[in-house]
C-alpha cells in the first residue's frame, strides 16, 4: 500500500511512501510554461482563461508514477493507454512526444481544453492500474477550478461508464463519480449530463475510458448481440476504423460524437448521424 502525490503538482523528485521508488514529476521533463497551473487549490494543463472544454481523469497508474516504463510525462501517458491514438485517429492530428514540449501540449492551446486529474493525492492498495484500488486523500479542487474557469462549457470524463444512470458502489470510483461526490444531486442532472453551477449550464460528457484494460467492458455489453456489432463494423468501415478490434471500434464511435462538440475539429460524421437511431447505445 502507497501514498501517492499527483506527479503534475510536484517541482522535485519525492519518494512515494513506503516503497524505495522515486515519483517523475512531469514539469521536470518540459519547458516553463504558465499553462502548468499548481496551486492550492487545483492543478491542470490550463491554456487560458478563455477555455471552454476540460479533460478529467483519476490519477496516474503506479508505472506512470515512477516512470518504470517508457511512457509520456503527461496524462494518459501509460504505454496501455489509448488515448492519444484515439484523439490522433479522430482528429487527423500528428503528435510528436520525442521533444520536450512536444506538439501535445499545442493541441490543447489550439482548441481551448483544459485537462487534469480528479485525485490530487490517494492511498494505492494494489500496485496496478484500476481505479477501484484509489483510496482518496485529497481531491483535486474542481469547483475551484470551474470559479477561476468561467467559461468552461462542457467537461469530458475519461471514466465513469457512458451510459450511468445513477451513482452506486460499483461507479464511485471513477473521475466522474469523485467529481459527482462534491455536488448535490439537484446540481447534476445524471439522466440529461447537465450540471447547474454558478448559474452555468456545463454539458457533461462521459466517456468510455482510454485504458485498454476497459476493452474487455465494453466486449462484455455487446456480446451476443450481432445486429449491434454489424453495425459497428458497417459504420467503422465507412469512417476508415475497420483495421481495430470491436471495442476499439466501439470507443471510437463514442469519443468521436462527443468531442466532435469542441470547436474546429474537423470531424466527418455524415456517416454517424445518419445510423445514430439504430445504435444509440454507442454513442450515448
């Protein structure tokens, strides 16, 4: 069992407790930038003021942590996660993380997101990469964050389950189940994905979760349904997704309907929007 501090608000390498591994932290791998906001409060990649989107997760696993493997300092940077291949494929947009401030952090400037974690420190009680094993001990402040933000309009959750309906012990953790646990229920409206903050109105988007470990989840829903995933496999095709397996396609179809909401990503979903009525449970 450890405790663990978020490697982004870090400055200097700090043991983890209770093991002999050292954590990375992730600003010491780039060039200064006023876009990496720690403070008291809250931490994130924050562009400017003027952002309208927000990218929230739980926390890094263990070998992101102390950088066992070749991974990216920067969130979602596990070699067994997919999330920047899927923004990379939907986008059409290049990344290069060989240089220290590589074009990923460009993305986020260009498009206006924000993107952090829900977990500012948390106890591990096994040394892998799910969720369920986070025990937290200091959220990260996003209230706060969504005060100093206020032009935040849609925040987009890499975890939590697409199609939740209520929040139950299976769902807690997640980052939309910590994040849930700081409102009460009449400021979410779970069925419509609308919070009501600060007389703000912000879309709420949860989505399938990057990891590759999901896949598995996600097989489990559609198997035995053979009408669904010929569709999938119809619709992938069209969109130039045939070449991965059915929950990748699947996470695919999903991500894409829902960040196609940020501002100039060009995205082609002629081909979506036309089968969206026969496949809701995808795209939800």
């Amino acid at each position: 069992m450890t405790v663990e501090t978020h490697p982004f608000t870090l400055s200097q390498e700090e043991s983890i407790e209770g093991t002999a591994d050292v954590i990375h932290p992730w600003r010491n791998n780039t060039k200064k930038d006023d876009a990496w906001i720690v403070n008291n409060k809250y931490f994130g990649y924050l562009p400017n003021r003027d952002i309208k989107y927000l990218i929230i997760g739980t926390f890094p696993p263990l070998d992101v942590i102390i950088n066992r493997r070749r991974n990216i300092p920067f969130f979602y940077g596990g070699e067994q996660n997919e999330f920047w291949n899927l923004l990379e494929k939907l986008t059409n947009y290049s990344f290069n993380f060989n240089s220290i401030n590589g074009n990923y952090l460009s993305f986020f400037n260009r498009y206006g997101i924000g993107i952090t974690d829900i977990l500012y420190k948390t106890e591990r009680i096994e040394p892998d990469y799910r969720d369920k094993n986070l025990n937290p001990i200091l959220k990260n402040n996003i209230l706060c964050l969504l005060k100093d933000f206020s032009k935040i309009e849609r925040i987009y959750f890499t975890s939590g389950g697409p199609m939740i309906v209520k929040i139950n012990r299976n769902n807690l953790k997640s980052a939309f189940g910590w994040f849930y646990e700081c409102f009460t229920e009449e400021k979410i409206d779970i069925s419509n994905k609308i919070l009501n903050f600060e007389n703000r109105l912000i879309k709420i988007h949860i989505l399938y979760s990057p990891s590759r470990s999901a896949n598995g989840g996600i097989s489990r829903i559609y198997r035995g349904k053979p009408f669904e995933e010929s569709l999938c496999n119809f619709l992938s095709k069209m969109i130039q997704f045939h070449d991965y397996n059915t929950p990748q396609k699947i996470k695919m179809l999903q991500w894409m309907k829902h960040i196609s909401k940020i501002e100039n990503l060009k995205m082609d979903l002629s081909s979506l929007d036309k089968f969206e009525k026969y496949y809701p449970s995808i795209i939800k």
